[in-house]
C-alpha cells in the first residue's frame, strides 16, 4: 500500500503487504497471534508521507543529534499557518504550546485548570484515555452522552449534566469514535453553556484534517470571541500523517489564566518534544498537502467501500457513516455476543477491533474498527466478520440499530 511520492492517487499492494505490516513494532501489529488481522488502535496501515520520512532522513544522513531547537521553534507560526489554510482559523502563535502529544497537553490543562474533585463533562461514548486522565488527576467524569440515532449533541442533555461543581468541558472536535463532524447549532450550544458556567474547553482536534467530502471541520475557537477565551485546542499531524511514534503535539491556549500557569511551570517539568517528532511535523504542515489530498480521497473510498458491504452482507450491524476519521463505529446490539463484542469477535472472527466498553457505558454493545488499510485487507476483516457472525446467536428482541 503506497502513496505516490509526488501526491499522486493512492495505491495499494493489498495481501502482499502483510508482510511489511507484520514487520512493524508498533503496537498495532505486535499485540495480537500472527492469525489476527488487527483493526483497532488509530494507526493507519499507509506508510507516512514521504515528506516527513525525508525530513527524519535528512537528519540521520546529516548526524544532526545535538541540542536542536530550530524546528520546535517555528511549529508555533506553521501551526498558525497551517490552520488558516486548511480551516480559516488565525491562532496566535505567542499562545501556543508545544507538548509530546496530545493528552499530554490536555492532562496538564486539566491539572492546571481544575482542582481535585471538580466535574468535567465527556460527550460519551468518547476516546478512552480522557476517562482514565481525568480519574488520574482526581477530578470527576461527567457523562453527557451522545443521541444514538446519529451522534448528535442534546444541548438540553448537556445543560442538565453540568452541576455547581463541574469545571471544565473536553471533547473530540471531529469526535472519536463516531466521526461526528459537529454543526454549528452544536458547537454553539456548548459554547454558550460553557459561557454560562464558565467552563474551561479542551478541545482534541487531532481529526480535524481528515474530514469527508460533504462535511466542514470548525475549530471550536471560532464559535464566538468567549469560546475563543476560554478554549485550549489540542492537536498534532500524528493522526492525519501517520506519525504518532514520533510525538509531537501543540496546544492553542487561548484560556490567558491558564497559559499564565503554564509559563510559571518549572522550565524542564514537562520534557520536550523530540527533533525528529518536530522536523516530521514541520514538513508535513508546509510540504504535505498534496499526499494528504490523495490519503483523504483514499480513506473515503474505503469508508464507503465498507459502508457498501456491511449494508448488504451485515444489515444487522449499525453503522453511523463518519463525516470524518477512519474508524467505524459498530452496532452490534442485536447479535448475543457476551459482556465484549470485540472479545468475541477476536475469538470467532480473528479480527481485533476497539472494545465499546471502553468508550464508557454507552459504548457497551459496539465495536470499533480501524478502517485505514487496504482495500484487500478491509475485504479480508469483513470478510472474516461476515461468517463469524452469520451463525452468531441472535438477541430475541433485536432493537433494530441499522443504519442511519
């Protein structure tokens, strides 16, 4: 599976490139037995675009190891850059913060923002690391979950979830894992209720870059001058090119209390981002648009290839189709499958895919999958789902998910 070097139309070598995959040592393609084709963490199978993979080389050819602050030090402005682009979105670059990754940048917002035991609201089913750092942090989940029937914020819902002691909102901007592209009416509501209690926002707009034709990506700092205040927007390339390992994250602080307390920080508290993480992302924010263009005609072709046959060799499974993301948000509610889905589906199928439970509560009874790899191997997943759950138990009253 490749990507022409010039950004040319994305190519595939389908079952031949197993090989490769199964030479990784992420942890994509090392958790599992040989025999399991593995769909769940958020890794694509492509390889990264060239321009980031020559700039990494270039430092290697060159030997340039030592103390190298020459890239971190224009991320802030490409980042300001990058996003007026692609979003018409002006960040200042005097507010923004580099991290090595992205729940870095939102747990120290968190520590810093909110006090031990104070709320913060999650649109649930949402990416399973936020529960874990805000348990970590001690402060209290709040779950305001999402309306099944397409993912759509309740504004109502989330007023009424927001008590005297939540302080802060953090959410998935597109969302993780149903690839909700959030309309204006949406975003809107969440600003003014964050307004009214003066919540902080933490919004991962790690997807942002890898929305579907049809569907527009707002960063939620430019809902309103408020929003803009209080929000601190949490993003990186790693996701949209394909360089997580390589961690390197930024932060717009755009809450001026919070930032103060960053910059208070003892200078070497938090690390810093690594040169090969920082000369990747650099290249991919100035020279990576025309292999990202092909990636996202490539990543809708398979979203659509997958929406195809589950529609009429799996009815039964739900299947929202994302506006955005390679992940596909799994109903399996009307199949018996145990406490875990995924746990079943691993055993019977030999696919490895996303558990809901982990999403929270209202994540029990989906599965996710990773749709980021070749056409052959998506065929081969399904493929494998479709006669493990044709002679799988059925429920006795099956709710009747669909597709919406």
């Amino acid at each position: 599976m490749t990507i022409e070097k010039d950004g040319g139309r994305a190519g595939s070598k389908g079952l031949s490139d197993l090989e490769r995959l199964r030479g990784l040592t992420c942890i994509k393609w090392t958790r599992y037995p040989s025999d399991v084709i593995p769909a769940w963490v958020a890794d694509m199978d492509l390889p990264p675009a060239p321009v980031t993979v020559d700039a990494v080389d270039a430092l290697v050819q060159r030997g340039d190891f030592g103390y190298n602050m020459l890239a971190t030090s224009r991320l802030p402005e490409v980042f300001s850059q990058w996003q007026s682009r692609r979003h018409d979105w002006e960040p200042d670059a005097r507010c923004v913060r580099l991290f090595c990754d992205v729940m870095q940048g939102m747990a120290v917002s968190l520590w810093l923002g909110t006090e031990p035991g104070d709320g913060v609201v999650l649109l649930t089913p949402t990416y399973p690391p936020f529960f874990s750092t805000i348990e970590g942090t001690g402060r209290r989940v709040v779950e305001c979950p999402l309306d099944p029937d397409g993912w759509r914020l309740d504004p109502e819902r989330l007023a009424s979830v927001v008590d005297e002691g939540t302080r802060a909102i953090v959410f998935c901007n597109p969302h993780n894992p149903t690839g909700r592209v959030f309309d204006a009416s949406e975003l809107t509501a969440i600003a003014s209720i964050a307004e009214r209690h003066d919540l902080l926002v933490l919004s991962d707009e790690i997807w942002g870059d890898l929305v579907h034709p049809g569907a527009v990506h707002v960063p939620f700092a430019l809902v309103s001058d408020d929003a803009a205040r209080r929000t601190v927007t949490v993003t990186a390339a790693s996701k949209a090119f394909n360089v997580a390992g390589l961690h390197c994250a930024v932060a717009h602080v755009g809450h001026a209390a919070l930032r103060k307390k960053m910059n208070d920080l003892p200078p070497h508290v938090l690390g810093a981002v690594g040169t090969p993480g920082a000369e990747a992302t650099l290249a991919a924010w100035t020279r990576g648009e025309p292999w990202l263009g092909t990636t996202r005609q490539y990543l809708t072709e398979a979203r659509d290839h997958v929406a195809a046959r589950l529609s009429t060799e799996l009815p039964q499974v739900g299947f929202t189709v994302p506006d955005a993301t390679y992940l596909a948000w799994l109903d399996v509610h009307d199949y018996s499958l145990g406490e875990d889905p995924a746990a079943w589906l691993l055993e019977h199928a030999r696919v490895a895919l996303s558990s809901g439970n982990d999403f929270g509560v209202h994540g029990e009874g989906f599965v996710r999958m990773n749709m980021a790899t070749s056409m052959e191997i998506l065929d081969l997943i399904i493929d494998r789902m479709v006669a493990a759950l044709t002679d799988a138990p059925r429920v006795a009253n099956p709710r009747g998910g669909g597709r919406t």
